[in-house]
C-alpha cells in the first residue's frame, strides 16, 4: 500500500493507493502543525488495518514539509519519497526556468500524458487555478496561473464594504435578484468563462488535436459548464503520485 499526500495551499489530500487505484481518500485543510501533530492526524483517519509501507508527498507549502515527513515517520515507521529535484519524473521541462514549475504541476502533467497521452492540458481548480501544457512530443511546455475560485471569492468578500459571503453554488439562473444570487452568477459564470478563455489560448499554443483534463477540488462543481474540458479527473494528481513513485522505488 502506499501512502500519497499532496499538501496545496488550502487543503492536503491523504490518499491510500494500490496500484493507481485509490482505497481511502482524506481532505483535510492545510494547517500549520507539527510532527506529532500529523502523525496522530494520520493514525485517526486511516483505518486500523491499513498500514502503508510506502509514502510518497507533493507539497506546495515549504514550511509544511518537515512536520509532514516526520509525522508519517513517527506513524507508520517509513521514509517520505519527496516529489522535487533529483526525482526521476520521465518529463522534460521545457520552461525559461524549470526550478519554478511546481510539484502539483509536474504530478499533474505525468499522470495526463500516463493516462491521455499527448498533446494534453490540465486545468487544476485549487487554490490557484492552473493551466499546464504539455505538446506532442510529452513535454512540459508552461501554462497560466490565476487566482482560484474559492481565492476569487475571498478578494470580492475582503475588497468590498457592503458585498456578502456567498455560498459557491451554481445560481438557479444567470440573473441574480438578490444581492446574493448576483455575486452568485457573476463568479460561477464568471469563472466558467475565465477558464474556457485560457485553455483556448493555451490550445492555440500547443501542436495537434490537445485533450483538456481538469481535476482539483472544484472541478465537480464548475466542470459540467467549462465547454472546453473534455475529461475530468479527480484522481489524476493521486495516480500522478503512484507513477513517480513507481518509476523511483
């Protein structure tokens, strides 16, 4: 069984895989805790007859890492593989500056190729939302970044004097009649077309027919409305994690 942890900026999901097949899936929000900490976070969610022998940790949040790694040593006696320089990933960065790509990107990108093959884009709904590009000869060429749709909700709230907290929700219809079902429709539509805005002009950028995978946390909301997804895919960053651990054990 191994171990996936991916830490983001807001939430780290806990993954127990087998294969490429995720057994228990945990999201839990991204806090600033210590080793012992986490490794009792870990022996409570996962069930007692898991026992996991490897461990492999994308993480965005440096100061997370340490209590991470630690943690999983003190619960289940094993070492973190660590997705970051000197792991084998099989992709070429094709970037001005490969050392600023992130991990969540690059388990992303191995895991589209892995599944989707090439030419491929994947947009990450998180925190951030990304658009990653990889062209047809499977490598990574760059993307776009933006600010995440629970992000973008957070800056309306904080920027304005009179304007709600809203539910993020699909609105009944595109034209609020209350203060709230307006701030509504203007992010969720809004959002929808911002996403489908920046994967047609990373598509443009990218030779051949390109394949669009979304996945992260909000794709189950906003995905049925982004026309330019052709997939979504939940799991791609946890099966992303499995292959590099694969091709590293």
């Amino acid at each position: 069984m191994l171990l996936a942890i991916s830490v983001g900026n807001a939430t780290t999901t806990l993954a127990v895989l087998s294969g490429q097949s995720v057994v228990h899936r945990f999201v839990v929000r991204t806090q600033d805790r210590t080793a012992d900490e986490t490794s009792l976070l870990l022996t409570q969610l996962l069930p007692v007859d898991v026992r996991p022998s490897f461990c492999i940790v994308s993480c965005v949040v440096p100061n997370a890492l340490y209590a991470v790694t630690k943690g999983v040593r003190r619960a289940f006696s094993i070492e973190c593989m660590v997705v970051g320089k000197g792991l084998k990933t099989g992709l070429k960065l094709r970037t001005d500056n490969p050392r600023e790509v992130g991990s969540d990107r690059i388990v992303n990108a191995v895991a589209a190729i892995d599944t989707y093959g090439a030419p491929v884009v994947v947009v990450n709904f998180a925190s951030a939302l990304t658009v990653d590009c990889v062209n047809a000869r499977g490598e990574y060429i760059g993307g776009a970044i933006a600010p995440g749709f629970k992000t973008t909700e957070d800056a309306l709230f904080h920027a304005t004097a009179q304007l709600p907290r809203v539910a993020l929700a699909k609105p009944a219809s595109p034209i609020g009649t209350t203060t709230v079902t307006a701030v509504q429709s203007g992010l969720y539509w809004g959002y929808t077309g911002l996403v489908d805005r920046l994967v047609e002009q990373c598509s443009t950028a990218v030779d051949g027919p390109v394949t669009v995978v979304g996945t992260g946390g909000f794709v189950t909301l906003l995905g049925d409305d982004c026309r330019t997804l052709d997939h979504q895919d939940r799991d791609l960053g946890l099966r992303g994690l499995a292959l590099l651990h694969e091709r590293n054990a």
